[in-house]
C-alpha cells in the first residue's frame, strides 16, 4: 500500500472514530445540569492524538470534516458557525503551545478547551451584539479546564501507547 | 534518562501553574457573580441584539415571543416567585428550557438558535448615579 493511500485511510478512520465519539457524547446525560449545553468534547481525543502524531495539517482536517459531517447529520447549521469558530481558535492555540514546548499534552489540551469555549462565546456575542454573554465564560473557563485535563490524559495514553507504525 | 524526567517535571509543573492560573480566574468570577452580585428587578429580553421588551421581577407573568420571519419561532418567558425562566421553546436544542431559573443582576438565558437573550438587570442602573448610604 502507497504511503498517500495509507495516509487517506487513516484519517478516514480517525475522523470515523471522531463521529462515533461526537454521536456517544450526544446521547449521554448533561454533565452540568445549571447550565445545560456543555459538553466534554470527547472528539478531541483524536484530535490531540492526531496533533501530536501527525501535525497539525491532519488535525485540523480531521476536525473540519467531523464538524460538517456532525452538522448534517443532526442538522444544526446554526451551531457549525459556533464550532467552527471555537475549534478553530482552540486548534490554532493548540499548534501554538505544541511548538513553545514548554506544556505536556494535559496542559495544551486544556489552552484548547478554555479557548474553544471563549471562541465560542465571542462568537455568540458578536451574532447576538450582546455583552451579557460574559456570564458564561466564568462557568466555561472552569468546565474547559476540567474536561481539557481529562481529554488531556485520555490523548496522552493514545499517543503512549498506540504503536508509532499505524 | 535524568535529563528526559527533568523534561517532564518542568511540563507538569508548567500544566500545574497553567490549571491554577485559570481555577483562580475563575474563582475570581464566581465570586464576583455569585457572591458579590445581588438580586436583579428586571428581566430584559433582546432578540437579535435589539431590545424587546422589559418584565418585572416581583410581577408573576408568562409572556409569549415570537420570534423569525413569521413568528415560527417561540419561547415562552416565565417569571414567577421572583425567578425568571424559559418554560417552554420550539427551538432545535432545547437549552433554553434546561437552564436554571435566573434571579442575580446580570444572568441569563440564551437561546442562540433563535438569538433570543433574557437578561436580568436592575432597573436604571445604568443612566442614574449610585445610592450613596
């Protein structure tokens, strides 16, 4: 097999394994009941895996195919605006603090999942020309931190122990 | 090898000061909003950035509003005990619905789907000078 063809199943399987983890985390019950809407960001396990394994170009592939591909399936154009804004502020912050080296994994994924969040919300404030949505960020900044760590060490062991040939 | 554990130490002890830093920032607003922050007497409702309408806390009322090109989209506005909340909405993601009942001067509800914001707010506390006691 072709080194190009072996690199389009890959991401093919990645991004698969994205879906499959975007769909679990849609059926699971709310983490945060006070504030409805948030979620873990399984996904982003790949993408970090992806973002240490493969650079950046991979992730950033893999992350948009996801997002379209979520957004038709359960039909939300809406909220592709809003993760598309959050993912890719979250991503370019990630390659950023990757190539400082100065962070482990735990603390680059969780830059990413404090700024997806703030993406977010910036993004909502300017749609919605409200400041109000400051509110938010408060409770944000404490959830992405904490689903950033676990995302953060859920990466870590894939990129430890998956073998470097796949 | 010890210079590979040196590596390490100093990613962890990074990680660590990077994850305080935000739990303090955090606190910082929690406390602002939760602590510092009294009751609201208003709920102000925007729809696409522009003013809807005002309700009164202390009143018990549910206000229908209509929302989008024909009124499709609606969301019905409860206030009651003093607490405002979003009872029921035909909106794709149901969040609104979920939220917790707001009171605090400055929370709010948001429905982005059909760019509907309730804010709570102290009437006036904008254009008149602070009480001096």
């Amino acid at each position: 097999m072709s080194k190009k063809t072996k690199n389009v199943a890959f991401i093919g399987v990645c991004t698969a394994l994205a879906l499959v983890l975007s769909y679990i985390e849609a059926i699971l019950p709310p983490l945060f009941a006070a504030v409805p809407g948030i979620k873990m960001g399984l996904p982003n396990i790949i993408i970090m895996f992806l973002l240490y394994r493969r650079g950046p170009a991979a992730a950033i592939a893999v992350s948009l195919i996801r997002m379209l591909l979520v957004s038709l399936l359960f039909g939300n154009m809406m909220a592709l605006m809003y993760s598309l804004a959050g993912a890719m502020l979250s991503l370019i912050v990630m390659i950023i603090l990757r190539r400082l080296n100065f962070l482990s994994t735990v603390g680059v994924s969780v830059a990413g999942g404090v700024s997806h969040n703030i993406g977010q919300i910036l993004t909502a404030m300017l749609l919605l020309e409200t400041a109000e949505l400051g509110y938010y960020l408060v409770v944000l900044t404490i959830t992405g931190t904490v689903s950033g760590m676990l995302i953060g060490l859920c990466g870590a062991a894939l990129i430890k122990h998956i073998p470097n040939k796949i | 090898m010890k210079e590979k554990e040196n590596t390490v130490k100093r990613y962890v002890r990074n990680d660590i000061l990077l994850i305080l830093c935000l739990v303090l920032i955090a606190a910082i607003g929690l406390f602002y909003l939760y602590v510092l922050r009294d009751h609201g007497d208003t709920v102000r409702v925007t729809v696409d950035g522009k003013e809807y309408g005002n309700y009164s806390l202390s009143q018990d009322i549910t206000e229908d509003i209509y929302t989008g090109k024909d009124g499709e989209y609606h969301n019905r506005l409860v206030i009651k005990d003093g607490t405002a909340f979003m009872e029921s909405a035909n909106c794709p993601d149901g969040i609104c619905v979920e939220h917790s009942r707001v009171f605090r001067d400055g929370e709010s509800i948001v429905c982005l789907p059909h760019r509907v914001v309730i804010t709570v707010v102290t009437s006036g506390d904008s254009n008149t000078p602070d009480v001096v006691i």
